[in-house]
C-alpha cells in the first residue's frame, strides 16, 4: 500500500492562517512541557506501561473536555476567508484553549474525525444513503467475491485518502507541534460485515467460513498498512487512539480500534472471528485498544485471554463497569465515557456521578480506570472544577 505524497502551498496566506498561528502559540503556551510531562505520566501508568515511572493512587485518571462557553480566544473569529480545513483547525485549536482550564488528563490534539467507510474505502467501497443515515454500500454479492476484491489501495477520491490528506495538512500546517490523533478504525469484523452486507454476514457467517475468513484476513492487512500510512503523513508524534480522541496512549501500548459488533453477537463468534483478527494487530504494534458501542458484558473472559489487548472503552451508561471490573484481568486498563445511550436499564450518569462511579471501581475491584467525560455543557468554573476533583479522589 502507497502512501500518498501529498503537496502543500502553504506560502499562500490568508487572514486564517494569522489566526491558527496565535492559536497554535497559545495552546502551546497553555500546555507548557512540564504540563504535558505530567499528563503522560499519570496517563502510562494509568495504561499499566513500562514507561510509567511512579504510581499513582491520590485519584482516578480523568478528563473534562469541551466544557463549553465562554470562547476563551472570542478576538480571534472565524476569519471569512478560512477554507474548510481551516474553520476545523481553528474550532479545534480554540477547544484545545477552552479545555486547558482543566488541570487534568485530557491530552491536547487535533482530532482528524469518525468515518466507519475509512478502511472498506480501501477495497473500493463508498458510503450510500441520505446524509443523516448513511452506511457502507456493500461489494460481496456472493461469498465466493471475497476472493476477487481489488487490492487495498489508498485510492483520490476516496474516504481514506480524505482523512490521510486532512492529517497531513493538520501535521505540515503546524510543523508537526500540535499531535494529530489518529482517523477512527473500525476493526476487521466490522469492516467485514459491512464490505459483505451486515444482516447477510452474520447469517452466513456458519455456512461461509473460509470466505469470512479471508475477508477478515484481507481487512487485518489493510488495517495495519493504514496505520503506517498515517504514521507517515501524521508524523511520530501521532496519537493511534481514537475512543475518544482526547486520551494520550504510551508507544508500547499499541493502537485502538473499534469493533461495535461486540455488542450484538456472542461471546463465541468474538472468540472466533474477531479476536484472532485483533491479536494480529495487537502483535504488529505492540498492542490493541479495544471500542465498543453497547453493551460488553458477556465478554471479558474472551478479552482476558488476548494476549495483546491492553485496554477495553465503552460507555459506562451501556457496560457495567462494576460487573464488568469485577471480572477484568487487571493488567487491563478500562477506557470508560459518557453518552446518551442506556443499555439495560443502567443510569446515565452527570460528570461527577461519572467520575466518581469510576474511582469507586478503581479502588474497590483493583482495575485502572480512566473517566472521560466529553461534550459536558458544564461550565469549568471553579465549583465545577472542584466537583470534578473531589469525585476523582480514591
């Protein structure tokens, strides 16, 4: 797989480029080194990495981002003449800022997006439907197409190449000081299912092996290529986690990708089609991050015995989190956020109420637990502030 050579013209200014310069200076003056030194380190230990230096136990990991108005940079608009990757650095620079009033873990970077299509755009596939309600178009007529699909290439005109491109403007545009967090990467089931047809492929996955098979192999490949290729347009400061694109993740740890199917199939079919695909990855890099939408909770013994999963993320409104730390291997961080989605019955928690179900698991099950809250609405005034830390405390 060729990695685009991508060509930029930056000496051609416009008035936004004045204004993502004074923002790019501003974040980097908000999180001074020492900061950053800092959230790495309660972060490695949080993943349970060999680089982590000291050990922690004040409180749990955490974060607050996007904690809403006042616009803490409002002298520098929106400038009329801003093209589109523009406006998106400069609405994510000022989220950056607005975000540093929180002294916790949240790790500053430019997000580069959410596409399901991203890896199926390698094999050919598109996106179809109305705007609100798209999915992938499905290119498996037959079982027996998996073995006729083009290679995976990194074709113009396609998804992959639009978030490769977007990466790499966000990377040059900057000189490589702000980190580019990785695309999101749907992992090699879901890319299946969605290439072959959902409903079909769950239905034929029994009688269809060998094709499911292939196709999962092929999917593993493409991932793992694609991953280099963003680490080559993005630069080795890439941040390769993308649920959600605000945790820093050590270099031995590896990368995240997302497998919602987890949630709607059995514990056999993980172990059977999903895992060996995600041990795969987990061996190319030192390391696997899994995501799920749903509920997970019929499957941590198949998530204990992986031998390259280093972290499991979900919804604390949609898994358990204390059924399922209850049975979590230690060596196991837990990734957990909020959403709007209840799974069986379960509460959708407030950010403190979030934060401090988390450090309550954390201190009674012995699972390092990381509570990300995004997207509150809060204001990070002090009362608010002083909440979150309070909840976080062990």
């Amino acid at each position: 797989m060729k990695t685009p050579d991508f060509d930029f013209d930056f000496s051609k200014r416009n008035a936004a480029d004045d204004v993502i310069d004074t923002l790019v200076e501003r974040v980097l003056a908000a999180y001074p080194p020492d900061r950053i030194a800092r959230i790495k380190s309660r972060t490695a230990w949080t993943w349970n990495s060999a680089s982590a230096k000291r050990q922690y136990d004040d409180r749990v990991t955490y974060l607050v981002t996007s904690p809403g108005d006042p616009d803490l940079s409002p002298d520098l608009p929106y400038p009329k003449d801003a093209t589109d990757i523009q406006n998106e650095m400069i609405w994510q620079l000022k989220g950056m800022l607005n975000n540093s009033v929180v002294d916790c873990e949240y790790f500053p970077g430019f997000s580069s997006g959410c596409q399901q299509v991203t890896i199926p755009s390698l094999f050919g596939c598109v996106n179809e439907g109305v705007s609100d309600s798209e999915h992938i178009k499905p290119v498996i007529k037959t079982p027996s197409d998996v073995f006729s699909l083009p290679a995976a290439e990194i074709r113009e005109g396609f998804m992959c190449h639009e978030m490769l491109w977007r990466m790499a403007y966000k990377h040059r545009r900057t000189g490589g000081r702000i980190p580019v967090y990785m695309t999101d990467v749907q992992g090699p089931f879901s890319c299946a299912a969605q290439m072959w047809g959902v409903q079909d492929f769950l239905c034929d996955l029994a009688e269809h092996e060998k094709e499911a098979h292939h196709l999962l192999s092929l999917c593993t490949d493409a991932i793992i290529n694609f991953f280099r290729a963003m680490w080559e347009v993005a630069g080795d400061t890439m941040v390769p986690m993308h649920c959600m694109p605000v945790y820093w993740i050590p270099q031995d740890c590896g990368v995240a990708v997302s497998d919602d199917f987890f949630a709607v199939v059995g514990r056999n079919t993980v172990e059977n089609f999903s895992v060996p695909y995600l041990e795969r990855i987990g061996a190319a890099f030192g390391g696997v991050t899994a995501h799920t939408c749903g509920s997970m909770n019929h499957l941590p013994e198949a998530m204990n015995r992986m031998k390259t999963l280093r972290a499991v993320n979900f919804s604390t409104s949609e898994t358990d989190l204390r059924k399922y730390a209850a049975e979590s291997d230690p060596r196991i961080t837990i990734l957990t956020h909020r959403s709007g989605l209840s799974c069986n019955g379960l509460p959708i928690l407030n950010t403190v109420e979030h934060i401090a179900h988390c450090a309550k698991t954390q201190r009674d099950f012995g699972v390092k637990v990381f509570a990300s809250v995004l997207w509150s609405g809060a204001p990070a005034d002090e009362e608010n502030r002083k909440a979150w830390e309070a909840a976080a405390r062990l």
